[in-house]
C-alpha cells in the first residue's frame, strides 16, 4: 500500500474519480474503462483507490475469501470449517498481466498436491483471487481473445467455472472491473467494451499552474512518500468514510417511475444495443446519489452519469437513404464512358496520364468517415481554392534516354481522403514457432507465453504440460514402484510439453501504383485513404510496415521496414502521382524486399498488399522487349506465387463503370492473392453483409 500513491492527492481527472467511487460502492454497475492518452493517471487512480475500499470480512485460510454471510456458493475450505470467526482484511487487489496464462486467470489443477498425495484439487486463478476486491486490466484493449472471453463469462454471472483437466468447480468471482486503454492502440472487442458499465474519456491537464503544481506533489511524493501520505490522511480517511456510508444506504436507495421513464427515454434516443444501458444507467444512479446521501434518484442525477454509460454504446442514426440520381443527358454519359475506350489497351498506352488541364474530382467520404482535410501544399499548408491535389510547376520531363524534353506534365500530389475500419487481413495458420508479440496473425509460440491449446513430446523448451504428462503417465502406474512420499511414479518419457498460440504482427509490403492513371477521378485520393486505414491498422496490430511506389520508368522503395507508421504516413501524403506504370518493375522490387525480410528473418510472415489498376506498360527489358509489358507482368506475378510464405493482396483502384477492363483482378489470379475493392476494404461492408444475410 505504501507505494500507491494516494487517491486524494490526485490532481484533475475528477470524472473518473467519481466514476471509481461509484463502481466501489456499487460493483453492479459494470465497472469503469478508462480512455485516454498516456501519462494521465489512469492506472495511478485504480490502484489507489484500493486505499479507500473498506475491510472485508473473511475466515483465515479461506482462499477465496468467501462471504461469512453468504452460504451459498460457499468454498469447500468454509463448508468444512464454519466455526472459524472471521477476521478483517483488506480488499484484495489484482493485477491481470496481458501475458496470463488462461490456466492463471481461471485456475486449474493443483499439480503440487496432485504428485504429492494423489488429490485432485483447485488452484485459484485471478479471477477467484479477485472475488471481493478489484480486478485491473492495463491496456484492456490488447488482451488475447480467449483471455477476454473468460473474463466475460465470469463478470456476467458473478461465477468463475472451471472445467479442466479433470476438475468441475464454480467458484464466486464478484469484483470491481476496472479497465484502462489508450485508443490510439486500437478497440478492445465490441463484447468486452460493452461489459464495462461506465467508460470515462480521461485528458491531460491543459493549464500550465496546474501542470506546475502536479509537478511538484510528485516531487514530494517521491522524496518521502511516507510524509506525502500523512498529509492526505484525513482526507483519505474522509472518503473511506463516505464510501462505507454510501454502501449502506445503497439497498434503501429507490429510482422512480419518472426517472425510470427518463433512463429508458435516454437509451432510446441514443441508439444502445440491448437493455444492458438501462441497467448499468439505474445503478450507476442510484450509486450516485447514495454517495450524496440522497435515498431517491433524481432526473439531475440521472443525466450526471449517462455520459459515462452511454458513450461506448451509442450508435450512430442510420443514413438517409440516397437520393433518386439525376437524369444523365447523353452528352455527360458519354463523356463518362470516354476515359478509356476498349481499344486503348495497356501495352500501347504511352503516357498514362490524365487529360491535360482535367482536375481529379474530390472523393465524396461516406457517413461516419473520417477525411484526413482538404488540399495541401508541399509544406503540409491547406489551400482555400484549389483541387485536391498540389502540383509540382515546371519541371522538365525525360525521354526514355534521359535527355531532358523541357517543361512536361506535371505532377500531382493529392491528400490522403476519407479513412475507414479494416476488414481482417491475416496469414494461415502453421506449425511453426516463432516468437514476437502483435495482434494481426496467430502462430504457435516458441515462449513460455499464449494459450495453452495442446501438449505434445518434450522437446526440452521447459514448459512442462503437468496435466498431459499426469494422463500419459496414469496407464503405467500399475506396473510401477511408487517414489516415497509421492502418489505418482513419472519417468522422463512421460513427459509432455505445452503447445501455445499467440497472435504476432507481421511485415507489411504496401506496393502502390503512382502513375497518372491514378490520378484519374479522384482516384489516387480515395487510394491513399485505404492505405493510410491499413496503416493505421498496422499500427495497432503492431506491424512493421515498408511502402514501395511505381511510377514512370521504375519503382523505388520510399521506406524501408520500419515500425514507424507516423513516417509511413508522411510519406504517403507526399507520395506525387504521375507518368508511365512500371507494374513489372514493382512486382520484382517487390520480391527482392520480401526475400530479403526472409533471409534476416525466415520465420517472418510477410503480407504484400498492390494498390493499383493494373495498367502496366513499362516492361523491364525497355520497349524492345519481347512480351507485352502486363503480359510480362503476369508471368512475375506467377512465379513469385510459389513462395508459399508470403501472403498477397490486391486492392484493385480502376474505377468501376461500363468499360472494364479487369486487369488488377487478372494480376490477383496469376499471384494467388487475395482480391478487393476499396470498399471491400470496410469492416463497414462485411458487417452489413452479415446483417443482410440474418
């Protein structure tokens, strides 16, 4: 305790203060998730609210510190013994770490008491271990699923089950549920986020004074912390009272009809999934207004505290629907059908540049989605009247031998439109044990980390499967001479290992087309919004990312594998547009990159991700080449298909209209790639697939 520092000494973040408080005195509201950037005291809170929890009653040698006043659901340690008194000790306080074992978090068999006497008995996991107190979860958001599951079941019903190895056990698990998360890093699953009651948006402080005087009561905190919380005692002690207070009177404490009225009125209106709103919303009142000493809930109260309830479940108000499109006159469809005739194929396309003086038309972001802003300059400065796009004057164009040709086509640089939520992208599954740690792509893990799925021989790695070598064992112990002082007779070809999976991230290849056909009806804006939503999944699926461009006469690599999104970011805002489509070029710079990730790391699980129409015309060996450039293309993208490790992924960027020519999709086949649309790219999509189909 003397380590905490102390909940009254806090500065600011007085919404999630009164949102713990409210959680300690009332459990039933669900728990508290704490979102915001680093450094704001988020876990500094939980952790000292510890300090203000009143002493629980419970009898010594009680693992679970059962309830003296509650028989059932009793332990079989408090079945056996009930005239043991009770003693007062404080509430217990855990700790989830994001790498726990399920068998921690759950409990399991008590393999010591298993070997030495032969007795099949439970050893308390976390959540057991957590019953009466707080359960923490630090960056609850970047928890393993199976983790999240078990956690799920036990805050819905109150009740840890154990079915494992051998054993059959429900065991009360009642704990305050206190999350903490940076969203930066990602959303934990939509299930786990709406299980917590109260989500409260926590911020630095912005006034400089307050900043100053933070500063310095963390000085004196940690010159002598002892001294430092004897100056907050009274108040500390001030607040424990008000808390005991408050958890007295909550079972008087009623919500009437009016206000009833009035929390289902709110809940309508905001749009929540399910009643669970309406629940947490009534206790997280009536917690409220017992803190005040108040024994009815009133409409003030009420809407004090729907913030905090509402914010994580409200849904957006569906879209109108379109409006009926406008009668097209002949002259607009054929100038729509006109961009590219069927004549003009790939390879004879000399300059795949838009029509001079023609302006890339601004995507139209659809509802919910975010642009990334207007038009910008080379300096990052927004523009008041220009196309979305900046374009680079004067610059000399080339011929093929290098020769300068004087002022040229120019080149386009256009902004990053409309992101998204990704659809999942991932590698299959293998055998193979790798270590790393991410959340993109399962693998079996070579560490002593993960789900524990399987056992199989030892292979020396040290992480013995107890309950697998116990069951390999059992056959043989009728023919064996027991040890002394053991129930178990084991030799080392009993022995079995854990098998575990883990997610991990991976390398991400983003291979773009900057040529000028991209540039054609926005097209190249709405591309860069798909990449940056892959990047900024990549970020919180903790990927190494490189970004390789194509344009003119080759393709080049802008940014080697790095873990800097910010950087690849920037980049992609720069990144200008215009001339020829070196497909050829990019598809072997492609490999040559993959190979050498492979080659430093060959357990690496590169994924390759085109973005582009497929219009080579640049073919590697000059325009005296004998293939085709695109045919060319194909037959790169064939071969390169036979390295079974690396995933590929082709988002198709031709726009879609009555003249089609399908050659992104023709260059998926030939690579054995995954193929999309931009809008395919939507999480958005596949879930209203789903619905659809329901």
């Amino acid at each position: 305790m003397s380590d905490y520092y102390p909940f009254a000494a806090l500065q600011g973040q007085e919404a999630y203060k009164e949102a713990l408080l409210i959680a300690a005195v009332n459990p039933r509201v669900g728990g508290v998730l704490a979102r915001g950037e680093k450094g704001t005291a988020k876990s500094t809170a939980a952790r000292g609210l510890i300090e203000i929890l009143p002493e629980i009653s419970a009898r010594p040698g009680c693992p679970y510190r059962c309830d003296p006043a509650e028989s059932a659901g009793a332990c079989p340690f408090c079945r056996a013994h009930p005239e043991i008194e009770p003693v007062k000790r404080p509430a217990p306080f855990l700790t989830l770490p994001l790498n726990a074992t399920e068998d921690r978090v759950t409990g399991g068999l008590d393999f010591e008491a298993a070997l030495a006497s032969g007795e099949k008995r439970n050893a308390p996991g976390l959540l057991a271990e957590a019953h009466r107190g707080i359960l923490y979860i630090d960056e609850a958001n970047l928890l393993d699923d199976h983790i999240v599951d078990a956690i799920l079941d036990a805050a819905a019903s109150g009740w840890n089950v154990v079915e494992r190895e051998g054993l059959s056990e429900r065991l009360p698990a009642r704990f305050i549920l206190i999350g903490t998360m940076n969203p930066e890093e990602g959303e934990p699953r939509p299930q786990f986020l709406d299980r917590f009651g109260l989500s409260v948006a926590v911020a630095g402080l912005r006034d400089p004074a307050e900043r100053v005087e933070l500063m310095l009561a963390r000085e004196k905190h940690d010159r002598d912390p002892a001294l430092f919380r004897r100056a907050f005692a009274e108040e500390t002690r001030r607040l424990r009272q008000n808390l005991q207070e408050a958890q007295k009177i909550l079972p008087s404490v009623r919500v009437p009809a009016r206000v009833k009225k009035v929390i289902a009125a709110l809940c309508a209106e905001n749009r929540v999934a399910g009643h669970r709103a309406d629940l947490f919303l009534a206790e997280a009142a009536r917690a409220k207004a017992a803190l005040a000493g108040q024994l009815e809930v009133s409409e003030d109260i009420v809407l004090s505290v729907a913030p905090w309830v509402l914010a994580h479940r409200r849904r957006e108000a569906a879209p109108p629907p379109p409006p009926p499109p406008a009668e097209d006159n002949a002259e607009n469809a054929g100038e729509d059908n006109a961009e590219q005739s069927p004549e003009d194929s790939p390879e004879d396309s000399q300059e795949d540049s838009p029509e001079e003086g023609a302006a890339p038309e601004t995507p139209r972001p659809e509802e919910g989605e975010k642009s990334a802003g207007g038009p910008v300059t080379r300096e990052g400065e927004k523009e008041a009247d220009s196309p979305e796009k900046e374009t680079r004057a004067g610059e000399e164009t080339r011929d093929e031998t290098g020769e300068a040709q004087g002022p040229g086509p120019r080149e386009e640089i256009y902004a990053i439109g409309a992101t998204f939520g990704v659809r999942k992208i991932e590698t299959a599954k293998d055998r193979l044990k790798r270590r790393g740690s991410g959340r993109r792509s399962r693998s079996r893990a070579s560490q002593k980390q993960g789900r524990y799925v399987k056992s199989g021989p030892n292979l020396g790695q040290g992480d013995i499967a107890l309950d697998a070598t116990i069951r390999y064992a059992a056959p043989a112990q009728i023919r064996r001479e027991k040890p002394p002082g053991l129930a178990l007779a084991l030799e080392m070809g009993d022995v079995r290992e854990r098998i575990r999976e883990k997610k991990m991230g991976n390398h991400l290849f983003f291979t773009v087309d900057a040529s000028g056909s991209m540039g054609a009806r926005g097209r190249m804006a709405a591309s860069k919004g798909a990449i940056m939503s892959l990047l900024l999944d990549a970020y919180q699926k903790r990927d190494q990312v490189s970004l390789i461009a194509f344009r003119r006469r080759e393709a080049t690599v802008s940014l080697p594998l790095t873990a800097s999104i910010d950087l690849a970011g920037k980049l992609l805002a720069e990144m200008p547009v215009g001339g020829r489509t070196p497909l050829s070029s990019a598809l072997a710079l492609t490999f040559r990159e993959t190979q050498n990730a492979l080659r430093k790391n060959p357990l690496a699980r590169p994924i390759v991700i085109f973005i582009t129409d497929g219009r080579g015309n640049v073919p590697l060996g000059g325009d005296g080449a004998a293939l085709s450039p695109f045919t060319e293309s194909l037959r790169l993208a064939q071969a390169m298909r036979a390295d079974s490790r690396v995933k590929y992924a082709v988002v198709d960027a031709e726009e879609p209209g009555v003249v089609s020519f399908g050659l992104a999709r023709e260059l998926s086949l030939a690579l054995g790639a995954e193929y999309f649309r931009p809008d395919d790219l939507k999480a958005q999509t596949l879930l209203d697939i789903v619905r659809a189909n329901t």
